[in-house]
C-alpha cells in the first residue's frame, strides 16, 4: 500500500453485490432458508478482509443482527467458498 496517492486516476470496473449462498446439500439436510431469521441456526463464514458483508447484507434487507450458530472465519473469500 501506498501513502501518497498523487498521480493516481481511479477507474470504476464493477459494481459490488453481497448476497448470502449456500450448498444444496445444507437446504436438502435442514429445509430451505426463507428469512434472516432462519440464519440463527446454522454456521456463518466470514472473509476476514471483507468483515463487513454479513453486517452490510443484513441492514441491505432491514433484518437484525443474526449471530447463527457458530461462526467460521476464513482469510481469503476463495477459502470460504471452498468451506461450502
């Protein structure tokens, strides 16, 4: 990283969208997922370089603070797809 942003021209490439996946093996195990709610009970997993997504996606969708059952952190968002 650098601390002297002179010369430097931002480019907008994409927009960012977060939304929540799951595996098909999870819904055919314990039901569909139809609320934030329901979110209680399973296991989160967490991009610890993007720490903000469960936070941001949830006030995204008027819903509360969903904690779930357990949480898993990841450091890389390719590991947490692979934990899937």
């Amino acid at each position: 990283m650098t601390d002297d942003w002179t010369g430097i021209t931002a480019v907008h490439l994409w927009d960012d969208y977060v939304t929540p996946v799951c595996s098909k093996k999870l819904i055919a195990k314990y039901g569909p997922i139809e609320s934030p709610g329901d979110l209680e009970r399973h296991t989160l997993l967490y991009n610890n370089f993007r720490p903000d997504c469960w936070p941001a996606w949830l006030q995204a969708n008027h819903a509360t603070e969903v904690g779930g059952a357990s949480r898993l952190d990841f450091s890389h968002s390719f590991l947490v797809a692979n934990a899937m």
